[in-house]
C-alpha cells in the first residue's frame, strides 16, 4: 500500500513535534457550533487540512476519563460545511470518527492540560516511496503540566486478532523515535519504521495491520509485555492510541511500457500517446504518486477500463500512475484513521 500525498521528513531531535508550532489543551467552546461536512477527499484535502495547521488537542465534554481526543486546527478563511452554511476562521477540534460525515467543533483554550499522557489522532500508512515497506506513523502527544517526563512507545500487529504486540525498536526507525518525551514537548510527531528491515514484518502482506502508540509517565520503559490493554493487568500505567492500515510488498505491478517505437500507431511520442488518450476521455488527476525522484499523476480508471486497455494490455486494477513511458499500478491510501 502506497501512502498516496504524504511527504516524508525525518526529525533530528525526539523533543520537537514535526512542525515545531504550539499544541495547546482546548475544550469545546460553551454555546460554540458544531459543523458536518463533506466526506473529506484525502487526494485532493481541504486547505486548513494540513499538519501545520494543527494547534492542538480537544475532548468532549461528555469524555470526563479524556478517552478520545480530537486534533484541534486552525482556519485561515472561511469554510463551508456540507449545507453550504459558512464555517468562521477559528479553531476547531475534528471528529472522524464517522468517516462519511466529519465534524467541525469549535473550540476555546482553558490553559494547561494536567492529566496523564494521552496519545490521539494515530495514523499509519505505507510509504509511498517505490520499492518501500516503510510505514509512516504520525499521532499527537498531550502531556500534563507538573506531571513530568512521558515514555513513548511503537507497537505492531499483523491483524486484529494477533494475540501479542510486538515492539518496535529504534533500530527501523527514523525520525521520532521511542523514548523520553519532555514534560514541555506536546506536540505532533512523525515516524518512519522501516518494517522491510523487521524481523516479524518483512514478508507480511495484510489489509488490516494496526500500530500502536503507548505513553506513560516517567523516563523508563513501560515494561508492557504487548498482550492485553496497555495499563490493565499486562503492563503499567499509561495511555494508548490505535491505527490500522495495509502494508504490501512494493508496488503490486511493475511498470508497463505502454509506447513501442517501433509500432508508434498514430502517436508521435509515449508523452503523445498519454497525454490524447487521457484528454480525450476527459480523465483528471486523483492523485499523486512518487517514485523517489519525481511525482506523477494517478488516474481513477473504475468505469475507464476501455480507456486503460489501450495503454497496455492485460491490465486489471483501478488506480494507475502514468509517467512518460510506463503505467504503474498503485493503491490510494487515506491519511486518516
């Protein structure tokens, strides 16, 4: 599984969140709207819907155990939600959690958080580097004004019904690594864990591998041996949080050539030949795909399949990235969940 649109950065420094702005404690504001909109398009996102943009961590006012924590962003502009009622320039914590219908909350600061350490808003995704088993892991982190230092640490699964989580050493991975985070470092964090170099990784193929993120105070090891809930009878104290994702070998298709010099057909050039077939269809973009030195276009071929044959025959999937000389399949992925 290719992570279709993320850009992939590496942190020097565990103590600094991925974009190094502040992230603040908000709760939701009293009086203050609430807005549904659209299923958001993760191929083509909204503007505001962007790292940079997150402020910080919210919770409903019904969570008083704060068990489900929202990431706070900011609008620039104005928005509008899915009945066209205009959404002000302000801070809002979003709701996903039903995917088709996400929700914007306003909210307000109300000064230090200074309960445990809690992790929220877990992704996870295949990188979309070619030849790449990396897994991108993104969460944020809320930690207690005079509860002191957080260890944080990476966990896999295969699938859901894996009885144990294994642990993920710093060995596989780059930028925010486990360890020590600073009573003052809330923030957003990134990781890369390089799973094609693990040893119970290496050759998993699954549409339902999880990651976990745990956090307990103190500057040691939680000592959780991966079986049960995090903080119940298996390990010690702290808080978690959970993605799924899918992770495959490579890419699932080699790049096809799809212009033969020798038997051009009416076309003057591969550049030619895409470009009149996709034009001609009224094709668009759905995406981007990166193949480590360059980024190209994916198409959406669901009810195109005529269209897709005539660049290469044999083909089967809906998701293609074509650049000047071949048509790769890819797989799109959500950066959510």
């Amino acid at each position: 599984m290719k992570k279709i649109l993320l850009l992939i950065s590496t942190l020097g420094l565990f103590a600094s969140s991925i974009y190094g702005q502040t992230f603040d404690y908000y709760v939701y504001e009293d009086g203050g709207s609430t807005h549904t909109l659209a299923q958001i398009n993760y191929d083509a996102p909204p503007t505001w819907l962007d790292a940079a943009n997150i402020r910080g961590a919210a919770f409903s006012p019904f969570d008083t155990n704060f068990t489900n924590g929202y990431l706070v962003y900011e609008l620039i502009n104005e928005e509008l939600d899915v009945d066209n009622m205009p959404v002000s320039a302000g801070k809002y914590a979003l709701n996903l959690e039903v995917p088709s219908a996400p929700e914007l909350t306003s909210v307000i600061t109300d000064g230090a958080y200074q309960g445990a350490p809690r992790v929220i808003a877990v992704t996870a995704g295949q990188s979309n580097i070619v030849d790449s088993r990396d897994v991108v892991i993104e969460y944020g982190l809320l930690l207690g004004q005079g509860k002191g230092d957080a260890y944080v640490e990476y966990w896999f699964k295969a699938n859901p019904g894996a009885s144990k989580w294994e642990n993920i050493d710093n060995a596989n991975v780059l930028g925010t690594k486990e360890g020590i985070v600073l009573e003052s470092a809330s923030g957003y964090y990134q990781s890369v864990w390089e799973a094609g170099e693990s040893s119970f990784a290496n050759n998993i193929n699954t549409s339902n591998a999880q990651i976990r993120v745990t956090a307990k105070l103190g500057n040691t090891e939680s000592n959780w041996n991966g079986e049960g809930e995090f903080g119940g009878s298996g390990g010690s104290g702290g808080a978690a949080g959970t993605a799924i994702f899918e992770i495959f070998d490579v890419n699932d298709m080699v790049g096809v050539a799809y212009w033969d010099p020798a038997n051009p057909g009416s076309y003057t050039s591969s550049t030619d030949k895409r470009d009149t077939i996709l034009s001609n269809a009224g094709l668009v973009s759905a995406g981007t795909y990166d193949d480590g030195m360059y980024v190209y276009p994916v198409f959406d071929f669901q009810g195109y399949e005529g269209i897709r044959d005539q660049f290469a025959p044999g083909l089967t999937g809906r998701y293609y990235s074509i650049n000047d000389t071949n048509i790769v399949q890819v797989k799109p992925q959500a950066n959510g969940g």
